[in-house]
C-alpha cells in the first residue's frame, strides 16, 4: 500500500474554517463523512501587524497526506516517519510495525496564516477516525497509529487541550486514542511516496479513501483548500 493512504498530523495538517465552529455529537464513523469541530478553545494566537514572511512545523501521523497537501501551508507536505530511530526509517522496516515509527507527515506552514489550533481542527475533523488504536480503515499496526508529534511546550498544550475539549464534548461514539508525544527526528520517506496522490490519481486505495477527504476538505473549509495542492516537486525547485 502506498504510504499516501489515510495513516497519518499532522497532520495534516492544515487549515480551518475561519468563524465560529460548529459542534456535533457524531459516531466514530463520522471520521471518513468528515464533520466540522468546534475549533480549540486553547490556541496560539496569530501575530499582529504587517505579515512577515514566517513559517512554522507540524508532525502527526494517522492523517490524509492527500489533505494536508490541498490546505494553506507555507512550504508544503513531506511524508515520512516518525517515532523511531534514523536507521530503521525506510518502508520496508516500517511496515513490520516493530521499528516505533509512524507513517507520518510534515508539514510547514504560515502562523500568520493558520493557527497550529486550526490545523489540529481540520486534523481532527476530516484527516482521520481519531478513535481508532493502531489502525486507520482496513490498515493496522502500530505504524498506522494516530499521534501528534510536538515540537515545544506551547504545541504539547495546546493538542492535550484540545483532545480532552473533544473528548469532554462526546463528540466521538468512543474516546480518542490519539497520543501526543515529542518529536524525535522526522525522516522524509522514499521518493515515490512524495505527491503520491497527483502521480497516481487512479491508485484503488487512493480513490476509496483519500478522495473523498479531500472533498470534506473542500466543502467544510473552502476558504482554506486549494484547487491545485503544494507538490513537494516544486518546493524543492524553489
């Protein structure tokens, strides 16, 4: 399977809908309809003044890669692995579910632009089923676990807070099980599972699963989604 199917942060992470949010009671299900969430109450509040070019990281696993490429970033979406160590971060290690790596994503983005709070909103609202342990749809290991991977104090904060708002709020038929840990190191994973999706836009498992996230995507935060995603291709010609 390739490693763009629904697996993992940050995250896609990576934009929401301006706005109050709206709450609903939903069944874990409601993951892969996709659904808008209340947006967190604790947040890292966006810099005043005349923009500045700026850019900020968020990792996770358990998200659509597909999605996080399609919202507001700064510099784009790398999937990869976290969890583990550098040596074991290659697939086909990975895939055994014995290294402690995530299949995961990183992405960059503006806070300018997007709250980490807002990235965790869309995260949570149509990137994965947060209430599934070490699996994603018919995928299972520890490898396809949710997590968010923090990289300071105020990013830990702010996603404990927010998962317990979730859970507080009974928003899921079960509790989430999506664990917060710091970041080890993020290793970018092999070539062909960069922009998987614009390469194989045809692939069965991408048609099934991640095309229609990114249709929640765009139609819970069209102010935030973009028709043409950002190709890890053409930031690195940049």
């Amino acid at each position: 399977m390739p490693m763009n199917k629904a697996n993992r942060i940050t995250w896609a992470v990576a934009a929401a809908l301006l706005g109050a949010g709206l709450m609903f009671h939903v069944h874990a299900e409601a993951a892969d309809r996709g659904v808008l969430l209340a947006r967190p109450a604790l947040d890292n509040p966006k810099p005043r003044g005349p923009a500045r070019p700026s850019c900020s990281r968020a990792a996770a696993s358990g998200a659509c890669r597909a999605c996080s490429s399609t919202c507001t970033v700064c510099s784009g979406v790398v999937a990869g692995y976290a969890g583990g160590a550098r040596d074991t971060a290659e697939y086909g290690s990975v895939s055994t579910g014995k290294t402690g790596h995530a299949e995961s994503v990183q992405v960059s983005f503006d806070p300018a632009q997007i709250s980490y709070g807002e990235i965790l909103q869309v995260f949570f609202s149509v990137a994965h089923d947060p209430t599934q342990l070490n699996r994603q749809g018919p995928d299972t290991g520890t490898q396809y676990r949710s997590e968010i991977f923090y990289r300071d104090a105020m990013q830990k904060k702010i996603a404990e807070s927010y998962i317990a708002q979730l859970n507080e709020a009974h928003v899921f038929a079960r509790p989430i099980v999506t664990r917060v840990d710091s970041l080890p190191g993020f290793y970018a994973a092999e070539d062909y599972h960069q922009d998987f999706l614009v390469h194989n836009p045809n692939y069965p498992y991408i048609v099934y699963n991640d095309l229609p996230k990114i249709e929640n995507l765009k139609r819970l935060f069209p102010n935030e989604y973009l028709g043409q995603p950002v190709l890890l291709s053409n930031v690195a010609a940049r």
